[in-house]
C-alpha cells in the first residue's frame, strides 16, 4: 500500500475524502485490489496528494479482518500517516439526529455508518465508499458521496 501523506503547495489538501471501510477492505486485498472506480480513485488520491482521512471506527473495522501481526502492524503504520478524525459529542448526537431522520423517512442506516455520515457532512469531506446506505443518506442530508464522472 505504501501510503504517502502529501499536500499542496500551501499545505492544503487539495481535495479530502473520507474513505469507508468497504474501499479500504478492496484495496487490501491478499490477492490483486479489484480495478472498481473507487480503488483507483483512492490510489489517485494517495498518490496525488488529496487529503485522505480515517477515523478510529474505520480503522478498527479494517484491523478485525487482518490475518498476522506483520500486515496488522503495516495497516497501523500506513494508516497512522493520514488525518485522523476524533468524533466528539456533537458529532454523536448530530449523528443520532441524523439516524433518527433517515428512519422517519423509511432509510434505515446503522450507528456507525450515521456516525461516520456526520464526519463527512461536519468536515465537508467527501465520502468515498461502495457501501449504497451512504447514498440513501445523501438523498436527505448533505452528504457528499463520490462517484465516478
């Protein structure tokens, strides 16, 4: 994987994506990442210098499915090199608020996927994932999910 945190020429990133644990898990694949638009688009994001964020739910999602302790310990370090966003209790209750709407609309979402929804909507990151309950939510919050053009 070989992550690389670069900026822009101010120390902007140039453009910030949140990324999901499904893309991740895609990515660190023993065999070959699947060539999806949204594995390329995180390696273009890596390489490119975009600001490419993960959070401890994430982070802790994509370690329960590593096998041995040498790539566990490489995901940790690799990962330990991107922006790391701590939700706070705003972030909790917004995301309470969020999934409490999405229910009175028919949408059902799970407490992380909420969470995580409200990270992206609070740092206005865009969020990178094949996980379609993300798309459901940006159909009634301002939830930016990436797509392919």
């Amino acid at each position: 994987m070989g992550i690389q945190a670069t900026t822009t020429r101010r120390g902007v990133p140039a453009i910030s994506l949140f990324v999901d644990t499904s893309v991740w898990s895609l990515v660190l694949r023993r065999d070959s990442p699947p060539k999806r638009a949204e594995t390329l688009r995180l390696g273009r994001a890596l390489e490119g210098g975009e600001g490419v964020y993960v959070t401890g739910l994430v982070l802790q999602e994509i370690l329960q499915g590593v096998r041995g302790p040498r790539f566990r310990e490489r995901i940790v370090s690799d990962l330990s090199l991107l922006p790391f966003l701590v939700p706070d209790r705003v972030d909790h209750v917004e995301a309470a608020g969020l999934r409490n709407e999405c229910a009175r609309k028919g949408v059902q979402i799970g407490t992380i996927d909420a969470l995580l929804a409200q990270l992206c909507i609070r740092h206005g990151l865009d969020m990178l994932t094949v996980d379609e309950d993300f798309k459901r939510i940006a159909r009634h919050f301002p939830l930016s999910v990436w797509g392919p053009s």
